[in-house]
C-alpha cells in the first residue's frame, strides 16, 4: 500500500506493510524506493509521524543510492568526440602544435598539444580553469542576495569529489565539483543556491528545503537534470 508525507517542498512516497514486529522499520532500497514496515495495528498516524521524522535520512539514503547509478561510457579524447561545456555539445578537435593550448571556438573545443595522448589532461585542466572563472561570476549575485540571512561564504573553492556536486565547510567554505561545468548555468546555480541554504540551516530539515524553494522555486527541476545529464 503506497502512502506519502510531504517534507519542505519535497514529496516522499513509501510502500507500507504490516507485520509481527514490535517496531516500525524503515528500509531503503538500491533503486532508492522507501519501504515501511509496522507492527500490526498501528495507527497510519503515528506512521506518518514516524516517517517524517526520519526524513533527512530518507533523502540522504535515496541521494547515497543515486551516485551508483550507471555513469556514460568512458570518453576516448579523440577528434570528432562530443564533450559538455555549460550544457552545450561540443565536438572535439585535437591538433599537434607546438605548445599545449585548448580554445573554445563556435561548435568546438580544440585542444592543441605536442603530444594527442595529453588531451584529456589538458582539457580537464581546462575545465578546471573554466569552472574556477565562470562559478565565483555565477555565485556572486546569490552571495549578496543570502546577506539577508546574515551569511556570507568566506571562499568559494573548486574541488573533485567523486559522489558530491557540492559542499560546504563549519567556517563558511563552499566547495564546487569542477565537474559542474558541464551542466548548464541553472544547474550551477542549483547547487550553489543548495550551498547557501546549508549555511542557514546545516542539515536537510524541512526549513532547509522551504528556504531552497524560496530562493529557487524549480530547484527540482534542475537538480534532476543535472543528475541526468552527468550521470
């Protein structure tokens, strides 16, 4: 039997059962559904009660399954190959010259090296470049429009972690998986907006999620498409 709770703007759908348990029990599963276990009897009140207080893990659970999704199939950095850039398609054109250069030119990205077995850590070093300009201009307007909630990033930093788009430290530090700059601009601010929240509300309450809705009503929107698209 499926029931749901609303938390924030966030909508939790679970399978619930009943059983000869003494306990309510609550698992998550590889393919992120939410399955409620009960003892038999239970008021569905005190169900929902029960759910909703353990919301936060929910999410986090279904958020730890998502980044063992199936990612792209591996990219080969070679001539005529399609790489992201802001949520753009690009065709890949590697060159030998005699300096290491990469420019982005109409509906190209060219990467110019000595030797074409560099070209995937010259781009990258590129992207990295890229994400460090384009993420400090994207995030300013956001920075001073949360100085109404008296918070303020001490350093925006451009960092790779392998299961997370972004963090944030105790001292105010946001950090941004160069990665991102693959996505487009929404999908940036997403994350960014996703930031700024934790620095008003550390955990994922369901003031958190009110306040990210506030600040950006489609966040889900983008946040899906990001997961999509660089899944």
């Amino acid at each position: 039997m499926l029931h749901s709770i609303q938390f924030g703007s966030k909508e939790i759908i679970f399978s619930l059962s009943y059983s000869d348990r003494k306990s309510l029990g609550i698992t998550i599963t590889p393919e992120m559904d939410v399955l409620v276990k009960a003892p038999v009897d239970t008021a569905l009140e005190n169900i929902l009660e029960k759910v909703k207080k353990r919301a936060p893990w929910i999410l986090k659970q279904q958020s730890f399954f998502l980044t063992f999704y199936p990612k792209t199939p591996k990219k080969k950095f070679v001539s005529g190959e399609t790489h992201l850039y802001l949520g753009r398609q690009y065709r890949l054109k590697i060159t030998v010259g005699l300096k290491n250069e990469v420019r982005h030119r109409g509906s190209y990205i060219e990467i110019i090296t000595k030797q074409k077995t560099k070209a995937k850590e010259l781009l990258n070093l590129w992207y990295r470049d890229k994400a460090k300009e384009k993420f400090a201009t994207i995030a300013e307007p956001f920075i001073q429009k949360f100085r109404k909630y008296n918070v303020d990033p001490t350093a925006i930093f451009v960092q790779e972690m392998p299961t997370r788009w972004g963090s944030c430290t105790p001292k105010g530090k946001i950090i941004l998986n160069p990665e991102l700059i693959k996505a487009p601009k929404h999908c940036i601010e997403y994350v960014i907006i996703h930031e700024l929240c934790h620095l008003v509300h550390r955990d994922h309450t369901s003031k958190f999620f009110d306040l990210q809705t506030r600040e950006m009503p489609d966040w889900e929107k983008w946040k899906n498409k990001l997961e999509n698209l660089l899944a």
